[in-house]
C-alpha cells in the first residue's frame, strides 16, 4: 500500500459557489510521518471545520493515535470512504 496522502477536496456541483462543500481526502497507509504530512494540510486549512474522510488499510497504532488525538483536538467529522 501506498503511504498515506492528503487532498482538500472541493465539490464542482454547478450552483454551489461560493458555497461548495469541501472535505479532507486521507487515503493510503498509516506511517510513522503520516501524522506530519496532516498537520501541514491543516496548517493550509486554517480554522475551517472540514470533514475527513479516511480511506486506509491500516499501519502505524501510534501514528494512528496521534491523527485521532488531532482530529479530536479540532472536532472534525470523520468518515470512512
């Protein structure tokens, strides 16, 4: 599996603007630096409340953990894609 990624994701549904919804795409495997790479795309996000939606085989407990603490930290919906 590949290591995980991260995509801010904007629908392009006509009639949406400036309103269209947007989420965090988290796809691929749980590393060591996946934990990282998230906090970067929440840094590009600032304070908006985005739903993650995560799909991965698994990996890392402790990264794991760590994304969980985050993502509870900034009470964001979470998915399973």
């Amino acid at each position: 599996d590949q290591p995980m990624q991260f995509v801010v994701v904007r629908s392009n549904n006509s009639g949406c603007e400036p309103t269209c919804p947007q989420w965090v795409w988290a796809r691929g495997a749980i590393e060591p630096g996946t934990p990282a790479a998230f906090a970067r795309v929440l840094k590009t996000i600032g304070k908006k409340r985005l739903p993650v939606v995560i799909s991965s085989p698994g990996g890392d407990v402790d990264a794991a953990m760590k994304m969980g603490r985050m993502i509870r930290e900034r009470k964001f919906d979470v998915g399973v894609g």
